[in-house]
C-alpha cells in the first residue's frame, strides 16, 4: 500500500490507492490533508512494472518469432531438397572425383 507523510504530524501513513487525489484525515492528528493523485508507492513500481511487461513482451515475441521462422525454414527445407533432388548429384561427382584421384 502506498506510504505517505502527514503533513502536520509527519507521521508515516499508508493511503489506500483509490484515495490519491482525495482529501484524508490523520489517524494521529486527525488533521485533514489532501492525498497526491500520484502516490509514491505507485510512481516507483509503475515503471519497473512497466518495463518488466515490456521486456516479457519482447521476449515472448522473439521466442514466438523464432519458433516461427525455424518451423517455416524447416517446411522449405525439406521442401527444397525433395523438389531439388537433382542437386545431390554434383556431391556425388565430387566423390566420385575424390576417390579417382587417389
Ligand atoms: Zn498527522
């Protein structure tokens, strides 16, 4: 929950986040103050927060993207080397080539 200072007492209370912006009283002091429509808790962890979702993001997009791209490049592999068969036949010349110089 958000801590903030008392204004007159200084005393550390903890705000409700639905009272940013909202006037509270003191439970030491029962004066009545005005909470920050940003409370302080919030304005430190938002960002991390927000970071922390961003980085997640990302890297659930890289890791989607990348299992995309090897599950594609795998269809057209196995694709190209049934539909260009003829191409094993220069590694078989370069075999035979091999073994007749020797
Ligand atoms: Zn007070």
């Amino acid at each position: 929950m958000p801590q903030i200072n008392c204004p007159h007492c200084q005393a550390a209370l903890q705000i409700p986040e639905e009272h940013a912006g909202q006037t509270a009283s003191c439970k030491f002091c029962n004066e009545m103050f005005r909470v920050p429509s940003i409370l302080p808790d919030e304005q430190h962890i938002s960002p991390q927060k927000q970071r922390l979702a961003q980085i997640g993001v990302v890297i659930i997009a890289a890791i989607i993207a990348a299992v995309a791209f090897f599950l594609f490049t795998d269809g057209t592999n196995s694709r190209s080397t049934t539909s260009t068969d003829g191409s094993s036949s220069p590694q078989n010349q370069l075999q035979e080539n091999g073994s007749s110089s020797k």
